[in-house]
C-alpha cells in the first residue's frame, strides 16, 4: 500500500531559513508556511491535512495558536517541533506529535508521513463505521435469502473488509514503518465484528457464507445424503453381507475393512468419506461457490440412492 503524497502540510514558523530548508525536504507535499498566527489561520483551510506548529513561539501564543487550529480543524493532525524545554502546559494540550529541534531530513520526513497515516485511519475508521452501520440496517430489514441476492449487500460487506485491512496495514506501518505490509495483508484473516464469524482470507474476505444465507438447502440435502448414504447404505449393506447366504461384498476396500476390522472399520471409512465431502462443502459455502456446495450432498445422496438399492436387489433376490 503506497504513501499517499498529496497531502497539505502547513508550517508554522517565524524562522524563514529554517522554514525553507524544512519545505524543501518535504518537496513531494503541497507545503505551505505562516510566519505568524495571523498568516497561520489564514493558511489553515479543509485541504490542510498536516501543521507543523514551532513550540519555540511565545508560549501563550503557542498554546492560543494549537488551541485555534484544534477548534477549526479537528481532524487535523498536528506536530509540535520544539528545540527547547516544553512546558507542562504545552505538553497537555492537544497535539499529535512533539518533535524535538534541531531535527535530520530523515526524521522529519518520518514524522510527517506518521501524521499522515494517523489521518488516513481516522478518516479510514468514519468510513468503516459508517459501512457498517449500512450493513446492520440491510440485515434488520431483510432475511437471509434476500441478503444473499443483494447485490448492494455482498459489495458492502466486501467494501467493509477492505477498510479493515486499510485499517490494520496504516496501524501496522505507523507503529513499525519497516514492516512487511505484504506478509501482513497477506496473513491476515479478518473477522467481520458485525457478524459474528470468521470471513475466508484474500478475495473471499467479507463474502457471507452460503451456508448462513441458504441453510435450509444445506441441512436438508446433507440430511439426505446421511439418510441415504450414512444409514442406508451401510444398514442394508451389513444386513445383505451377514443375513443373506452367499452374498459377498462386492467392493474390495469394504470387504478388507469387514473382514480384518468388523463393523468399525466399516464406519471409520463412511465416516472419513463423509466429512471429506462437507470440508467440501464448507470451504465452497465460504467462497459463495454454489457448485462446490451443492455437489458433495448431491453426489453423496445420489450413490447413497444406487448403493442402498443395489443392496435391497440382493437381499430380496436372496
């Protein structure tokens, strides 16, 4: 995620050698600077996202000036620069960050992009909240179903996931300016507090689960295949292999596990098939991919069907 560079900076400072050097490093800005407090408020519009105030000012002009562009500018951020003892007056007053003088190019550059960064999460965090409230009025007016098919709904919810990890990223970068931002958005596995449950990592991040959107389609087809695959076939199969005369089982996997582990073999392996295909299931209900959720149950439930008869044929046939 790039630094964005457009930000205003506003300096004040009544040292115009020093104020010259310090726009001069920070060149890629729209810099500007005030001398005094006057020039300063004039200075300070809605494009003004970063002041650097010098704590070397008067005292008491110091403090009226922060206070003055706090009132008109909440938002914006400030930074103190300050090559003397600052007092405990100031220190209580409502800056972003006390830079002492004299300051390097480098340490100067850092602590504007800082400032930056801390407005782009504030302004980051409004929107997220917003969003989110957004989504909860869609889920108080609509069901699951109708969630499902909301177009404007699935891009909320992925507009939401994407601020959360612009969020995280700025956060990151502000408390470790080194850090690997793409080992970060890469790991990161976001939870949707405004759901409750883990949402898939990457492009599946914020997508509503099929399963939570279309359950009653996912319990009564997997009800079916455990129905028809789970009980039916295994019933009938141990029904025909032990109570009808001369009737083998016909798949060699099956007979080994009857033959060497009994009835417990048997089940382990209907078991594993079974859950094999709802992690399936599952994993294609998070990424909203209606085949990989449909097809384990249906196929599950469609063998289940032709096993279960195939073994009535022999024990009525026997």
């Amino acid at each position: 995620m790039s630094r964005a560079t457009d930000a205003t900076v506003l300096m004040i400072d009544d040292d115009r050698e020093r104020t010259g050097e310090y726009a001069a490093w920070l060149d890629e800005y729209d810099v500007r600077t005030a001398g005094d407090d006057e020039a300063a408020l004039d200075a300070l519009d809605g494009d003004v996202d970063v002041v650097l105030l010098d704590g070397d000012l008067p005292e008491a002009s110091s403090a009226e000036l922060l206070g003055e562009i706090r009132a008109r500018r909440v938002d914006c951020q400030i930074g103190l620069l300050s090559g003397t003892t600052v007092g405990a007056d100031i220190l209580r007053l409502d800056f972003d960050e006390y830079v002492p003088q004299p300051v390097s190019r480098d340490e100067l550059r850092a602590t504007v992009e800082r400032l930056v960064d801390r407005g782009a999460v504030e302004g980051a965090a409004e929107t997220y909240l917003t969003l989110v409230a957004r989504k909860r009025s869609l889920e108080a007016r609509k069901d699951a179903d109708e969630l499902a098919d909301d177009e404007h709904y699935r891009e909320l919810t992925g507009e939401i996931a994407g601020r959360r990890r612009q969020i995280t990223t700025l956060l990151t970068r502000i408390e470790d300016p080194d850090a690997d931002l793409d080992a970060v958005n890469g790991t990161e596995s976001p939870t949707d507090p405004t759901s409750g449950g883990a949402a898939a990592d990457g492009d599946d991040a914020g997508k509503v689960p099929l399963y939570r959107t279309r359950t009653t389609g996912f319990y009564l087809l997997w009800l079916a295949a455990g129905f028809t695959y789970g009980v039916g076939d295994v019933v009938s199969t141990l029904y025909a292999t032990t109570a009808v005369p001369g009737v083998l089982e016909g798949n060699p996997v099956v007979y080994t596990l009857l033959e060497n582990f009994g009835l417990p073999g048997f089940l382990s392996l209907k078991l594993l098939v079974f859950f094999m295909l709802i992690s399936v299931s599952v994993q294609g209900a998070r990424r909203r991919e209606r085949f990989s959720y449909y097809w384990p149950p249906v196929v599950m439930t469609v063998l289940g069907l032709l096993l279960t008869g195939w073994n009535v044929r022999l024990i009525v046939g026997g």
